[in-house]
C-alpha cells in the first residue's frame, strides 16, 4: 500500500531581531484516530527481565557432548555486523531462565573476536512467550568485552523487535535520549545479523544490559537502606512474577519492581523503606507544591524521559518498562527518572492509543500525570521541548533516512520471517489493522516517518502554540 508521506516543516526565520517558528500541519490522510472517551481492555500481564546479578558465571547446563564449532560464513551482503552463536541448546527452546553455555563470534565490527565462551538465557516478557520463533536473549561473557557499547561489560541484551515490523522504534528512542543531556545515562543500540548454529534467525538489536558498574548506571548499595540508593521499576507484572515485601512492593495500586539491590543485597528492611519513601513522594507530588518538587525530583531527568516517553506515545508508560532511581541519601535525595526501556509498542504500533494526537504519558503515568499539573513544571517542559525541536528532534527524523539505506538488511530479517505471506499468532495479538495492511519493510517506515511528522506538530502546538491545546489541558486538570 502506497503511503504520502506528510513532513514537518521547521522554518526559522530571523528577521529584526524575532525569531519565527513555523509548523506546518501534515495530512492525515492515512493515519488512524482515537477517541479521547475510548475505553480499551487492561494491557496483559508480562514477568520482568530481572536486571544482571553480580558478576559471576552462572551455573550452567551440562553440555552432552563437547561442542562443535563450525566454520562461520556470514551473508556477503549484509552491512551490518554479523554474530554467531553455537550452542549445544536452541536458545530459543530453553526454559528462559536457565543459563547455558556457548560460543560467539563477531565479525564486520571494530571490535571483532573468534569463539568467546559466552553462558546465554532468555529474557523479555511479551515477546519470549508469545515470539517463540525470534525471541530477544541476554548474553554475558566471562570477562568485561567490548562487544558494541561503548564500555566493556560482562552483560548485554539481543533485542528481537520482533512485534516491531520497522525493527527500529526502541533504537530511536535509544537514540533521542542519548542526545538529550538530561539523563546521564542511555543504553547503547546498535543493529547485527544473529545466527544460532549456522542458521539466519533474523536482525536484533545490541544494546547495554542495565547493569550498576562504571559506564553505565551508576548507583551505591548499602546494607543499610538509608544509605543505600536503588533502580526500581514500575512493573505491572511484578505481582505475578515476585513476592510482595520481598522483591517488590506496592503503592497507590501501582507495582514496583526493585532492581537494584538485588538477591542477598535487598533485604525486606531496603523493601520497606522504598516503600515508605515512595509513598511520600507520591503524596508529594500530588500536592503539586513547586518548591517542594524541586527539592525532592531531579527535573532536567524528568523533564527528558518525559518527553521521550510522550514524544513516542509509548504505551508501557502506564505500566511497565518505567525505571527511576532513588539518589543520594538524607535531604539530598531526589527521585531520578531513566533509563527509557522497550518502545516496540509505541509510534502508533497499538491496538489503542494510536493516532499522533492527544497527551497519552501525561494521562497514563500518575507521576508524570501530577508533575505535568504544576505550571512551573508544565513550563519546563514547553521550553525544552521548544529548544529541542528544531535540532535533537529532527536528529533524531534523520537517522530514520539513514537508516534506509540499509534497505537490504531490514529486508533479510523478513526473508527468514516473512510475516505478510505466512501471518503468525501474535499478528493479530500485538499490530494494529492500520499497520498489518502495510506488507513492506519500507512502507511501514514510511507510516512511521508520517506519524512522527504528525507527533511533532501536535507536541508543537501543545507546547509552543498554547493555544487552545494548552488550554484544554488546564480544563483537563480538573477532571484529572
């Protein structure tokens, strides 16, 4: 299906000392829309990718047999690098938990290496159970590895997208983040061709693990929970996969997932204390008192992961995927928000939700919903949105066209799952009726390039227009 792709056009024009920012709207010709009162079925319940334990080399399966290592011989024509993986079990097969042994190569990097033992598991949630035939792994090596970041660690990820028919909308938002300055942290991304014992099983994404070391996040446990700083997760499913007061805890009805401490480091007296200080910030913010908030939330971190977060319309922001972290100790302690995890369901890839309009993080979160009613924080986020538009934004628009150029590579993770002509289960599960009748990789970039068009002049007249989209907010506030 032949898609117009609609642009946003930014003009500035400087002209007796004023500066003039044009939006000019794209045609909605294509894209789908959502009624504000439409009332949609609870997301379903997924189990957590727990983040990496300490470093050490898990016990693993015992291998049969010794391993055989066959020649690798990658496709000619890929641009991007290419990994190898020979195990003595399908990774894919296993029981997601269980570690077992293997070894990787890397070839077409800067950073190439030849059969490093390597343990393997699974991970993820929705696409581990329901994309059983490309599901994402988490790989760790016996020593700190460059493998695609920029830092050398044990753990990475292997992000499948497989419910992502661009393959691209995490690493974007990777992206973007990473060219924010508000959080101090992103997770690398960057794409390779997998193979699992000679076999093509598609294109995935290398990104960071989560992990606290240097180069990454960068927090301090203690055993005394005053002291000690924490990652926690809002996490939906952690009522299925966890043990209240144990490793998670609940307030306002909202789960919450600790992810660091962990194992013998997160004792119930560093559950409960989390509990308790969550439980005051949120009354906290809901006061809505500026000067409060200011002492209590790190905003310049807010204040990005938010508008990543709104930018794509993500639709975890409500339940799940939302990392913050507890900082510093005594008066010192602030509520920081990062790193931004799993965009696959976002940019209109939605059953709901899913047309460029209308505020969805601001709603659907309740502490961005409360920092979003403060106007000096409202504010904010209006002038960094408006000084972010014309250049990390469009940065961001860019590396799509970029990526295009890499055609063929996109191309080849649909000749092993050619998707359109075979439809799997989760088709109807997880992508919408406007993007199942797109059946090219290229035609469902371009929706997404005239989605985005469409985002960034609706972000555009909420926050720079504040017109009457400012004031039907303020309106909202009251029924909020």
């Amino acid at each position: 299906m032949k898609i117009k792709i609609s642009i946003a056009i930014f003009v500035l024009v400087i002209a007796c000392g004023f500066t003039i920012f044009l939006v000019v709207r794209p045609s909605e010709s294509y894209l789908p829309e959502v009624e504000d009162d439409y009332v949609a079925q609870p997301p379903p319940q997924r189990s957590p990718s727990p983040v990496s334990e300490p470093f050490v080399m898990p016990e693993a399966v015992p291998v049969p047999a010794p391993l055989e290592i066959p020649p690798f011989e990658p496709y000619e024509g890929n641009l991007f690098p290419s990994i190898s993986l020979t195990a003595a079990y399908d990774p894919f097969t296993m029981h997601r938990n269980t570690w077992h042994s293997g070894h990787m190569t890397l070839v077409g990097h800067d950073h190439e290496f030849e059969n490093a033992d390597v343990r393997i598991r699974g991970r993820g949630n929705s696409s581990w159970i329901f994309g059983a035939e490309k599901r994402p792994l988490r790989i760790r090596f016996n020593e700190p590895t460059y493998f695609f970041g920029p830092v050398p660690a044990y753990d990475w990820v292997l992000i499948a997208n497989h419910f992502d028919l661009t393959l691209m909308r995490t690493y974007l938002a990777f992206y973007l983040a990473g060219l924010l300055d508000g959080m101090d942290w992103t997770a690398s991304a960057n794409f390779a061709h997998l193979y699992i014992n000679g076999a093509y099983v598609g294109l995935f994404q290398i990104s960071d693990e989560r992990d606290i070391i240097p180069g990454r996040i960068q927090l301090v446990s203690d055993p005394d929970p005053q002291l000690s700083e924490f990652l926690f997760e809002l996490d939906n499913s952690a009522v299925n996969s966890g043990e209240e007061g144990v490793t998670y805890f609940v307030v306002n009805e909202m789960p919450y997932d600790i992810r660091y401490p962990r194992g013998a480091a997160l004792s119930t007296y560093h559950v409960a204390y989390l509990q308790n200080w969550v439980e005051e910030m949120t009354v906290l913010l809901q006061r809505g008192n500026f000067d409060e908030i200011s002492q209590a939330v790190d905003l310049d971190s807010f204040v990005d992961f938010y508008i990543v977060q709104e930018f794509f319309k993500n639709i975890d922001v409500g339940f799940n995927s939302v990392f913050m972290q507890a900082r510093g100790v005594g008066n010192a302690r602030r509520l920081y928000f990062g790193p931004v995890w799993d965009f696959d369901r976002s940019v209109g890839n939605m059953l709901f939700w899913g047309s460029y309009e209308h505020l969805h993080a601001a709603v659907r979160n309740q502490f961005m919903r409360y920092l979003l009613q403060v106007p000096e924080v409202f504010d904010m986020v209006a002038e960094r949105w408006a000084e972010i538009v014309d250049d990390p934004i469009v940065q961001m628009l860019a590396r799509i066209d970029e990526l295009l150029e890499y055609e063929q590579d996109f191309e080849r993770n649909f000749y092993a799952f050619p998707v359109w002509e075979n439809r799997p289960d989760w088709m109807d599960r997880f992508i919408p009726i406007h993007l199942q009748e797109i059946d090219t990789w290229r035609g469902q970039v371009e929706y997404m390039q005239e989605w985005f068009a469409g985002r960034v002049w609706w972000m555009s007249e909420l926050f720079i227009g504040r017109g009457e989209l400012a004031e039907w907010w303020i309106r909202h506030l009251g029924d909020v």
